[in-house]
C-alpha cells in the first residue's frame, strides 16, 4: 500500500513487456489492477467526477508550469 492508501502493485504496470508473455495476460493483469484502484477509490468514496476533476486541475498547472519555465511545447520556448 502506498501512503494515500492505494495498493502499489495495482499501479505498477510494467513499461514493455516480456515477449514470452501473452496478450491476453497483460490484459488480464491490466484489469485486475484496474479493478484494484476502482475498489481502493470507490472505498474512500471517490467518484469519476473528482478523478476526471482532479487531472484537468493537474493538466491545467502543469500547462502554467510550463508557459512560465519555457519548456518544451511552449511559446516561451519558441522565442528563446
């Protein structure tokens, strides 16, 4: 468990993988976990509405963030 109490193993999906394993098992290790993090938020009484709420706002200072360093995609960067 992590510290906002989310299973760990249920957030950690492997980036590529292993060519000896099948299709069918990532997509069943993919909705075991899925199903994890439903029952951990559904728990905590978190709904799709907060979830979907929560990263427009990441999305939204992550964009700001960006305009201000300069960074990659942004018109600060583009007139450097």
């Amino acid at each position: 468990m992590t510290e906002n109490g989310l299973d760990r193993e249920a957030m950690s999906v492997p980036s590529e993988p292993s060519d000896a394993e099948s299709m069918e098992e990532r997509r069943r290790r993919f909705l075991v976990a899925s199903e994890k993090v439903r029952r951990a938020l559904e728990a905590r009484g978190v709904t799709e509405e907060d979830v979907q709420r929560d990263f427009e706002a990441w999305r939204e200072a992550r964009r700001r963030n960006r305009e201000i360093s300069g960074g990659p995609g942004t018109s600060a960067a583009s007139r450097s």
